[in-house]
C-alpha cells in the first residue's frame, strides 16, 4: 500500500497536481513551487509577487485579515493537518484540493513559517468533507518526499524534523540519521567534505 501510495504521489507531481509552498512569515519570504504555480495555471516566471498570489488564490471570505492570520486561526493545538479547501486558478475559477501544512511556532505562539503543498482533487470526485481527511502527517510526509525541490524542515531552534529524499541526496546525509541534529552542523558537514574533497 505504501509503495502504491507513493506512486500515485509521484504521479501527481509530475503531472502538476501537487504543487508545494513554504511562507516564512519572520523573514517575510513566500516561495512557490513550480508545480504549484502550474497548478494555477501560472508561468514559472508570470509571478512577480509570490505572497500576493498565494493570498489571491484563496478563497477571499477566508483571507479578509490576512495570510498570516489565516493560518494562526485553523486547527489550533495542532503544528500539522491536513483539510479540504478550493483555490481560485488563474482563469477564475476554483479547483478543490486538501492542503497539507506544517506550522513552526516561536516560544511565545507566533507563527513564523508555513511549509505546506496543496493536491489537486479530480474534477469529477466531490470535495471531501472536513472529517473525510485523516488527522495525519502521513501524506504530508510522503508528499514532501516526492517534490523536486529539496525540503528541510526544522524546528525554532533549527533542529531537523524531517526531510525528503531530494534534501538528504543533496546533503548527503540519511533522513534518520539527520533528525534532530541542527541544520546549521549537518550543513557544516557537508561543507567541510566538500572542501576536503579538491
């Protein structure tokens, strides 16, 4: 099942139906997927301003106060979920997808960084309903490791809570064996075999 799992995730990311995001509220950066970008029907280089075309691609009732609050609001307690939702694609019109998130925190509750995917649902298949979505981060963890792009995420404190496959090839490190180490030492590493290697 797994196996079939993460071919069909696979799938969805060549075909344009997974696309990811990371917004880093703190140092005020938004980074758009290329997939997910074609996902909206957009050109990789049609946005100008990534942050603005996320929020526009949301339905507008559920952004009145802002990304930032539109993430602290939804399912509070909870630093990953998942949940049905439609996006508004380029030509107008609303595509359902789940979206997958993983919110990092400082240690006063602010948010500082969403690092998320939305998939596409079929056009034919109905939006599933909030409870139909399992409370898991099952598939945002297969999800990431099918990206293109590399996928870091750490805690606050820069300490790895996971990685996809593309960012361990990258680094040259195994997930598990890069789990809660800092980013800022595992990358220290890597730099320090590259220079050693001339």
């Amino acid at each position: 099942a797994a196996i079939a799992s993460e071919e069909r995730l696979q799938g969805l990311a060549h075909d344009g139906s997974l696309g990811a995001f990371d917004l880093d509220f703190a140092q005020k950066r938004c980074w758009l997927s290329p997939a997910w970008q074609q996902l909206l029907g957009y050109a990789q280089d049609e946005i100008t301003d990534a942050a603005e075309t996320f929020r526009k691609a949301l339905p507008p009732a559920e952004v009145v106060s802002g990304l930032e609050t539109f993430f602290v609001t939804r399912h509070p307690g909870e630093t990953t979920y998942l949940e049905p939702g439609r996006l508004r694609h380029k030509d107008g019109s609303f595509i359902s997808v789940v979206l997958g998130v993983h919110r990092q925190f400082s240690g006063k509750g602010e948010l500082h960084r969403v690092i998320g995917f939305h998939l596409a649902l079929p056009a034919i298949a109905p939006a599933p309903g909030a409870g139909d979505v399992p409370p898991s981060s099952a598939l945002l963890t297969d999800a990431f490791s099918v990206l293109a792009e590399a996928v870091i995420v750490t805690n606050a404190e820069g300490g790895i809570l996971s990685l996809n496959v593309k960012a361990a090839q990258l680094i040259g490190c195994s997930a598990e064996s890069s789990l809660g180490q800092p980013v800022g030492k595992v990358f220290q590493l890597v730099r320090r075999d590259l220079a050693t290697a001339d």
